[in-house]
C-alpha cells in the first residue's frame, strides 16, 4: 500500500487508539514506510532506553565490543577498573572507527592518523599535534554514551539528556525481583538467519541472536543439567533487512523463566 504524503496526520491512526475490543492495527505502509522508520529511530531509538546484552559478554577489565545501532557505530567496554562505558566509535580526528568486533583491549587506536584513545575514553596520544597552538588532548575523548545496567543486562541511551535506567523502568525492578535475573549467567549464546517475507517488502533475510541464561550458581557449579535450570531463550531479536534497517514490527519473544522443580 502506498504511504500518504501526509504521513503523520494524526487522523491515520485514529481506529489503532480506539479501546481494545474496537481497535484496528497500524496502517500496513508504517511498516515499509522508510521516511517512518527514520522517524521511529529519531523519537524512539535515540531517545529512549535500548537494551543491549549481558554483562556476561564482557566479563574482564578491557574486554570490549564493537556495536551498530540504526546506524550508529558505537563501543560498550570495560575500564582497567572493570567499569562499564560506552562510546561513538569514532576518531574525534577525522571520524574513522576507532575499534571492530570484539576481544580485549589496551587502548583504541584510529587506523587513520594513529590516535589512540583509552578504555575510559581519553585521547591518550596523537601523531604531530603537540605544536598545535591550544590543542588539549583533554578535549578530544571520545565521546560518552549513557549506559547502566539492571539485572545483568546492559542499557544504553544516546540522549545526553535522558532520564536515568531506574526512573525508565519504574516499577519493573520490583515486580520481577522475584525471578532473581542479576543471578543469572549467559551459558549459551545461538546465532542464526531467517527468511522473512514482509508483504510489500520482497524477500529478506534477517539475523538474529538467542541468549540462554540460567542461575549463576548453577552454571558454575553444575553446569548444563542443573535441575533449577532457569532459561530465557527467545529473541530479544534484532532482526534487520540486508541493509541494516531493523525490520519494523517484528514481534520479539521469549519462553517463560521457571524453575524446572516447581520453584523454590
């Protein structure tokens, strides 16, 4: 279906805010509508509280992890100190990406002109600057990312101004204490691609990635065939269209956390 040029007259989505029983679904366009997606990303995305991964997928001083976001080349590291930070992966030179993929590192280092930034952010060195009249390297950090953590998993926020993780999620922490997430560990991790056929948009292939998390003391201790095993494995799925878009309306899933003996 063709998108109006009125795009985001309120009037489009009048039956959608009607009480449940009466309500429609969003107009089919919303979701191949590119200019609505930039929208989304804008509203959304960039000012709201993205979940990201587990605290166990950096679990040592220096471990990092190069990310894309709707767009948005960032980092999500450790400090020397274990502290977790993120950063835009981009020299404050000339903006080439300072770091890819993921492992453990001392310091980034832009391939371009060879400044090297460390695991807190600071430009720790630069090539042929010193002489450059008020030049600090106090000023060319890369720059911060919001980011927090709750119940193991890690938050980022691209808002300066944003409100804080706790104020975001409200009552959330109390009504789930009871499942105990924060004693929970990754123990296994499933990537794999889709064939998805959204109407209007041709055939695509979307990836996506599944984490299986059970109770820490079980998957040090008694490994795979804990009997309190306690599992979260679904999407939380980042799926997207081959040219990095996340595919709008793409329902995420998960099974029901349990303990396999009927709870404590």
């Amino acid at each position: 279906m063709q998108a109006p040029s009125d795009l985001f007259d309120p009037g489009h989505f009048a039956n959608v805010r009607k009480p449940l029983d009466e309500a429609e679904t969003m107009p089919p366009w919303v979701y191949t509508s590119e200019e609505f997606y930039r929208r989304e990303v804008d509203r959304i995305f960039m000012k709201e509280w993205n979940f990201m991964g587990h605290v166990d997928q950096l679990p040592n001083p220096s471990d990092y992890k190069a990310l894309e976001f709707t767009g948005v080349p960032f980092i999500i590291c450790r400090d020397e100190s274990g502290e977790l930070r993120a950063f835009a992966n981009s020299c404050r030179h000339r903006g080439a990406m300072v770091a890819s993929g993921s492992g453990n590192a001392k310091e980034f280092m832009c391939p371009y002109h060879g400044w090297c930034y460390g695991l807190d952010g600071r430009l720790t060195a630069t090539v042929d600057m010193d002489a450059t009249k008020d030049f600090r390297n106090a000023d060319y950090g890369l720059i911060p990312i919001a980011i927090d953590t709750w119940g193991g998993f890690i938050f980022v926020n691209f808002d300066r101004d944003c409100e804080s993780l706790a104020d975001y999620l409200g009552d959330l922490p109390d009504n789930l204490a009871s499942h105990r997430l924060e004693d929970m560990a990754k123990c296994e991790r499933r990537d794999h691609a889709r064939s998805l056929q959204p109407r209007s948009a041709g055939s695509r292939r979307g990836r996506s990635s599944t984490l299986r998390i059970r109770p820490r003391r079980c998957a040090k201790t008694l490994g795979k065939d804990c009997p309190l095993e306690r599992s979260l494995d679904g999407s939380l799925d980042m799926s997207t269209f081959d040219d990095g878009r996340p595919l709008l309306g793409r329902a995420f899933f998960m099974e029901t956390m349990r303990w396999k003996d009927g709870g404590p």
